[in-house]
C-alpha cells in the first residue's frame, strides 16, 4: 500500500511581477500628478492602480491607506516646492539678485510634479478643508518668506526687507491664478517687476 503523499514544505519563490517593481516613490509621483491635475479628492487608489499597471492589492506593499500617500504626497511638496528649490538656487546663482531671479525663472518654468504652480492650487485649495494640511501650507510660507527676507536684505539693503518678501511672494503666487496668461508672459512680467518694482530703489548694487 502506497504511503500517503505528504505536503510539501517548500515555498515556491515569487516570480518578480510588477507590483513588486513598483516602488513607493511610484506612487507618490503617480498621486502627485493627478493631484496636481484634479486635486486631492481626486486621487484614489483604484484609480492610480489603473494608470500605474497593478491591481489595488499592489498598493498596500506600500502604503496602509489612501491617508497615508495623501500625506505623503503633501510630504514630498513641501520638499521639492521649497527645500530643494532652495538648494538649486544656492548652487547655481552668487548674488542674491540673482538667487531672486532664479526663483522667478522656477517658478513658471518647473513641471507639476516637481515644482510647478497647479500643485500650488492644488494644495491650497485642500488647505481650506483640512487643518493638518493648513499648517504644514503656513510652515511652507513662513520658510519661503524667511529666505526672501534675507535675499532682499542683501538686494536691496535701504528697503524694509520683509515687506519686500511679502510683496514679490504674494505678487508671484498671484500670478499663478491669472490663467489668461501663457507662461511666458508670466515670467516675462516677474521679470519686469523685479526690475521695475522690487529692484527699482536707491540700491543700485
């Protein structure tokens, strides 16, 4: 009589499939994207499955909620949109005229997903609903304001430096909302501001 077989012990190893590919950082940029596009109600996780390939179960190697990869898209804005633009202007510009063109020129000409102005909206529209998201918005401003405070300071020594900041912040971010504009005129009229408005003083340095 024949021994009855046993089962085996052995676990087969999964075959790489694209929702192991897939890293969390995918997703983030993926939700950016579509944030950016419709805004944060928008952005679901069957829907995002759909646009990236993968099953929704694809997802959870990744995240533990539609929550969790909201905040971690508001994360990842609040870096590239201030920190690391901070650093590409320190790294390529000497003085701070131009360090303050240099945020003119980054912020028309980026794309959405880095550091372009329809997350802007985007995420100050979600700010009006969401107190945990209005504070990390009014963090965001607070650094913003206090590196072009220090810009104007050596721009434009005369003027009263955070007034200055203030303006040319609200001015740009104003700027934004006109959608009748291109993007060329928008930075062709930051430009004309910068020399006209916020550099015209008795500084001429």
């Amino acid at each position: 009589m024949n021994a009855k077989p046993t089962k085996s012990k052995i676990k087969l190893r999964a075959t790489p499939d694209r929702k192991l590919l897939l890293q969390r950082a995918d997703w983030v940029k993926a939700g950016l994207t579509l944030f950016a596009k419709e805004g944060h109600e928008a952005v679901s996780i069957a829907t995002l499955a759909n646009a990236l390939g993968v099953t929704k179960g694809s997802f959870y190697w990744h995240f533990t909620s539609r929550e969790e990869l909201l905040h971690s898209i508001l994360d990842e804005w609040s870096l590239h949109a201030t920190a690391r633009v901070i650093e590409i202007v320190e790294a390529t510009e000497t003085t701070a005229r131009d360090k303050i063109r240099k945020l003119a020129l980054l912020g028309v000409k980026s794309s959405i997903e880095e550091l372009g102005g329809a997350i802007e909206l985007a995420v100050r529209n979600w700010a009006r609903t969401n107190k945990k998201v209005r504070n990390a918005v009014a963090e965001v401003d607070g650094q913003r304001i206090a590196y072009l405070t220090s810009l104007f300071e050596e721009a434009t020594p005369s003027a009263d430096a955070e007034l200055m900041a203030c303006l040319h912040y609200s001015f740009s971010a104003g700027l934004r909302l006109i959608f009748s504009f291109s993007e060329e005129a928008k930075l062709r009229i930051r430009e004309d501001a910068l020399d006209k408005v916020f550099f015209n003083t008795a500084d001429k340095g």
